[in-house]
C-alpha cells in the first residue's frame, strides 16, 4: 500500500497520481503506489484444484437436493 512520508498517511493505489506522486502535497511515494493499477496489475494465481473439488461437490449435492425437493412436491 503507497505511504506517503510527508503527509504520513496511506494512500489507496487510485488516488496516487499516475506519476505516483501524493495528490495533497505532490511529492514521490513509495514505489508500491504502482500496485493494482491495471497497466501493472499481475495476473491472478490459478484457482487451486482442492477448490474446485469442493465447489463441484456442492454443485452436485445442490442439484441432489433440488431433485429431491421436486420429487417431495410432486408426490
């Protein structure tokens, strides 16, 4: 997060000017102004896989429990 010394305070990566100056007193800030700005932005890690394991097996037990709640209606 992009501190400022002068002003000592934090500052979010938006309002740090795109020459990564303090918009309130207009000196440098840390060279971690530039993190999360779309033109520096990293890419994503990939979704682990345990995680898609789970979100799968509540996928499949959601759809079980749908089909069982249609069954109990129509009986």
């Amino acid at each position: 997060m992009p501190w400022c010394t002068d002003c000592d305070r934090f500052l979010s990566p938006s309002t740090v000017s795109e020459d990564g100056s303090c918009p309130a007193c207009g000196r440098q800030v840390d060279d971690s102004a530039a993190v999360g700005r779309k033109d520096d932005a990293e890419a994503l890690p990939p979704v682990p896989w345990h995680l898609k394991v789970l979100a799968s097996g509540v996928v499949a037990y959601l759809g079980w429990r749908v089909v069982q709640g249609i069954v109990w209606l129509i009986d």
